[in-house]
C-alpha cells in the first residue's frame, strides 16, 4: 500500500506543489536533492481558507525513499512571527516518529532523539537535513517509494498541529544510513539514544 493523500482542496493543492518541486529539481548529479528553492509551503492549522496561517512555513519538504526499516524527512521551517517555535513531535500514518538530531559522542558522530524539541527562532528558518536535524520515521510499515505523496503532523509545545505533505526521493548523498544501530556503539541494538 502507498502513502495516499486526502482529497480535499489544500491537500490537492499541496499535493500539486510538492509535485512541480520534484519535478523541477529531483536532484543533481551526485545524488543530493537539488539546491534551487522550490515553493514555500505553509499550511493552515485548519481546513478553512479564511482560518489564520499556520504556525511554520514548511519549505521544500521531502522524505528518503526505503523500502523498510527507518528513513527520514527533510525539509526547512520557517517561522515569519515575532516568537520563537518549539516543535515537540511529529506523526505519519507511514510509522512511527521520533524528532533526531545528529551529535558528536565519544568522537563519532551518532544519531539521538532531540531533547527539547526544534526550536524555530523567530523571524528565522530551520533546516532539516541530512546530517542534522531531521524527523524521523522508525519501523515503516510499508515501503515509501520515489513520487510518494508523505502526510506529516507537527505539534508544537503550546499544543498547535500543522500538517504538511512531503514528495519521497531517492538520496545517496552524504551516505546517510537510517537503519537501527547506526553511528551508535553496538550497532543493531536500536537507534541511538
């Protein structure tokens, strides 16, 4: 079964956007998404046109394409208000979710859940990428191939949700594993922590 997209009219038009930015720049020729900026996306909390804006804009959002196991979403926040923005947890009918981060610990570099949150600063943008912070879904469910249309929901530590699509993609770059275990001593044990 692949991800589906509900069909109301944002969901449509969001659906839209992330499709012309995977088709304006997939990626270059090494294998990493490309660096041109695609649409802005920001969504409404709510289903009504006349409700007030989302909390975060959410800019080129993607998610790595896998057939099992963990991978991960990207994408850059945008906070355009006057207060900082902490996101506190993130969901997808895809799997579970964990917000990660990437982190030095005993000289390597390990993967770990993000204590606190993502802090968006205001009047600021916050990149997820990969190597950084990142939202990560843990124990797919089923596979999530390159074009696959990704639902996510965001909540923030004042209680808010905002939901965002994300366009899968194939991605070498970085040599980026998700798998459980990675970077973390005893590897095959779970995922960092």
């Amino acid at each position: 079964m692949r991800p589906t997209l509900s069909t109301g009219p944002r969901r449509r038009a969001t659906a839209l956007l992330a499709t012309a930015a995977l088709l304006a720049g997939c990626g270059s020729s090494d294998g990493s998404p490309s660096a041109a900026p695609g649409p802005s996306v920001s969504l409404d909390a709510g289903a009504s046109a006349s409700a007030p804006a989302g909390v975060l804009g959410v800019r080129d959002p993607w998610v790595k394409a896998a057939d099992a196991g963990m991978t991960a979403a990207f994408g850059t926040l945008v906070n355009d208000g006057d207060t900082d923005v902490t996101v506190t947890g993130a969901t997808t009918d895809v799997s579970p979710m964990e917000l990660h981060e990437m982190a030095m610990r005993d000289g390597r570099m390990v993967m770990r859940a993000k204590q606190g949150g993502i802090v968006v600063r205001a009047r600021s943008s916050h990149a997820l990428e990969p190597g950084g912070d990142h939202l990560m879904l843990m124990d797919l469910r089923q596979p999530v191939r390159a074009g696959d249309q990704v639902s996510f929901t965001l909540t923030f530590a004042d209680g808010r949700t905002q939901s965002f699509t994300a366009v899968a993609k194939p991605f070498t770059g970085a040599q980026e594993s998700y798998a459980p275990g990675h970077g973390a001593p005893g590897a095959g044990a779970g995922p960092a922590s």
